[in-house]
C-alpha cells in the first residue's frame, strides 16, 4: 500500500481546541466517530470542501455527508423535513445514520456533488459532539463536511494510526478518540422518496428503520448511480484479493489450497465482525497475504453491512 501513503506524519492528538482552529483556518481535521473516522471541512467553506475531495482522489459527483452536533440542527441544513426523517432523528440520533433530505439553499453544490438533497448525520462520539457544539458555539456553520478519512475506494479508517498511514500531513490534524465502536459507515436513509429507501447499509439496519417507520415504511434497498456515498461497486479494497465464503469450514479448505491466505471470520458475533472488518483487512494487507477469504456472516443485523462491505470489497 506504499504508493498511497505520503512521507510526513499528521500532527495527533485529542485537543478539540487543536481542531477547531484548524477547522476555522480552513485546514482538514480527522474527526472520530463511532463508525470510521471522517475526513472533515467546514461545509460553509467550498476551498476546504474542494481540499477534501482532492486530499482523498475523491470524484466530485460523490456527495459529502454533513455532520451536526444534535438533531434540533437538521432544520438549518434541510429546505423541509420529511415525516420519515423527523421520525428517524428524534429515535435514533445522535448515532450510525444519515438521512437523505431535500438541501436547504445555503448548502454549497460542492457537498452535494450538485444533487438537491443533502445527507446529514449526528455522530455519537464524544470528541465529535464536542467539536461540532463547539464549533457551532464560535460562530462557525456547525457543520462538518466529512466522507471517510482515507483514500477514495480503499479501506475505510477505524483508528487514528489508520487515517496517518493513508492520509499523511494531506491531514491537518487528526482527532484521536480511539478505535471507533461500530467500526462501519453510517446507514444511510434516502426521506425524500416514499416510502423511504435505504442507500447503503451500516450501523442502524434496515430492520430496524423499517419498525421505526412502520413494517411497510421501507423501500427494498436501492442500487444504481451514486446519489449517495458507499454506493460503487467497487469499494473498501485491500490491496489483497478478497474471496468470500459462505462458512468457516470452506474458509479452512480453501485457505488450505491457497499459499498466502489469511481467513477473515467472527461468526455470529455481529458487532464485533463490524467493528474489527477495516483493521482484519489493513492487517492481512500488512502481513503481505495475497488472498483474504472472508466467511459472510449472517444476513440479518448489523451482518448486512457487512455483507455489503465485504462484496464490494471482493468487486474487481
């Protein structure tokens, strides 16, 4: 993976104060989340928005997510508020979900990729809550421009050393809360349609979105161009081949036939498969294993964005 790093280290540490005066001056921060950490920008500020883009050999028609600090918020990004997305703010925010929503008319075409919606998301991680109110309370917009903190379509970052090893000093600054607890993105929930449609799977599923909105509140999980992030399908790749498996014991037999395998499996352990699936493929990268054969987990749960993440993955 050396030809995506660069030399210079980023400057870590865990000062909000740090970051929110490299937010002010424009600059890049490293924000945590509890999915991945997130390469953030000023989302008022389109030069720091275009650096984003550029920082991560990012297309332009990829829109950016903008984070806030509480769901009270969602008003000043959205020109309406569906009756989905009120619902899904007030249950599930702050927390792993993005909701699609028609863009209020200051939010720049560049966080968009020019699209009319916005996807907008409360993380729950304390140094983001922080940041994010703080940054609210100095004036600034109080909100973050913020995809993935890696390279565009490679494995997405789940701890500061992460972000150093992809991003280099292309980062300002890098927040470091630790490894992140859900460990994939966000689920992201498409309002403006209805019923309401989940774009990409993550930390919230698609079960429980569709309770929340009542059982026939959901549309089938959509597919198609990129009207929001994570929708390619290529995406999340190490630089090994990924095979998958349906079970822990064709991983065996396969990895038996194959010279430079490592097997990637949890089980059933939903969460922990979730929160450890970057760094399980950084470090067979970083092993110099040639395959990775990854067992499906359950197709339930948190187990779809895994599947997603995986299968996207395996896509050359």
């Amino acid at each position: 993976m050396t030809s995506h790093h660069r030399s210079g280290r980023p400057e870590i540490g865990t000062s909000v104060d740090r970051a929110l005066e490299v937010i002010g001056n424009g600059g890049l921060v490293a924000l945590p989340t509890e999915t991945v950490y997130g390469l953030a920008a000023d989302a008022d500020d389109e030069r720091a928005v275009r650096s984003v883009f550029a920082t991560k050999g990012r297309p332009a028609d990829h829109p950016l997510i903008v984070h806030v600090a509480e769901a009270g918020l969602l008003g000043e990004w959205a020109s309406e508020i569906p009756d989905s997305a009120a619902v899904l703010a007030e249950t599930c925010w702050p927390g792993p979900l993005t909701l699609l929503v028609p863009r209020a008319a200051r939010v720049l075409d560049v966080v968009t990729g020019g699209r009319p919606t916005v996807g907008v998301r409360v993380p729950a991680h304390p140094l983001a809550t922080a940041l994010l109110t703080r940054f609210r309370a100095s004036g600034g917009s109080g909100g973050l421009a913020a995809p993935s903190a890696n390279r565009f379509g490679r494995v997405s970052p789940t701890t500061a050393a992460h972000v150093a090893a992809d991003l280099g000093d292309a980062v300002d600054y890098v927040l470091d809360g630790g490894p992140c607890p859900v460990g994939v993105e966000s689920t992201i929930v498409d309002c403006t349609v209805e019923p309401a449609q989940v774009l990409r799977p993550g930390g919230i599923s698609a079960e429980q979105v569709a309770a929340l909105l009542g059982t026939d509140g959901v549309a089938p999980e959509a597919s198609g161009p990129s009207r929001a992030p994570g929708m390619l399908a290529s995406h999340y790749a190490p630089d090994a081949q990924v095979v998958l498996v349906s079970s822990g014991d064709e991983a065996l037999r396969l990895a038996d036939a194959t010279p430079g395998s490592v097997i990637v499996d949890h089980g059933a352990d939903l969460a922990s498969y979730a929160r450890s699936l970057y760094a399980d493929l950084r470090a067979a990268d970083l092993s110099g294993a040639t395959t990775i054969i990854a067992v499906l987990p359950p197709a339930e749960g948190l187990g779809h964005a895994v599947r997603d993440r995986l299968v996207k993955a395996a896509h050359r």
